[in-house]
C-alpha cells in the first residue's frame, strides 16, 4: 500500500531532486505527506478487512512501503515500474 502512494505521490510531483531529498529524512516522513499516506491507505482498501482504525502494525507496514519505494526511486533515478 504504502508503495503504491509513493509511486503516485512522485508521479504527481514530477521532479526527481525531490526524491534524493525526501530520503534524506528517513525514518521520518514529512507530516503532510504521512497524513496523506495514511488516509490513502485508509480509502484504498486497509480498511476493508479491519475495523475503522490503522492499527501501529500496519502503520510500520505503510510506511516502509513508502520508504521502499522512495529507495527504489532514489537509487535508480525513476519510479520503479512495479504494479
């Protein structure tokens, strides 16, 4: 899930100086973008097998999705073409 926002979330940005910066913070991801991250997951399906709450698991789970994919793209220069 958290892959998947990332893939869009840089689509939508467009620029990839961006990305190098963005890894720089890691392990935190900017309050917006987390916000962001989180109701993404929350509309997109978490939330169809579970109560209406992310529970801390699957908010660890998210998030190193993001960051994996926030890797990927750092480390080759583009959004990686997974689905």
């Amino acid at each position: 899930m958290g892959q998947v926002f990332a893939r869009r979330w840089l689509e939508r940005l467009g620029e990839e100086g961006h990305v190098s910066a963005l890894s720089t913070l890691y392990p935190r991801i900017p309050h917006r973008i987390d916000g962001e991250l989180l109701r993404y997951a929350a509309r997109f399906g978490l939330l169809a097998h579970k109560d209406d709450q992310i529970d801390e698991h699957d908010r660890y789970a998210i998030r190193a999705g993001f960051w994996r994919e926030i890797d990927v793209t750092a480390a080759t220069g583009h959004s990686s073409e997974q689905a």
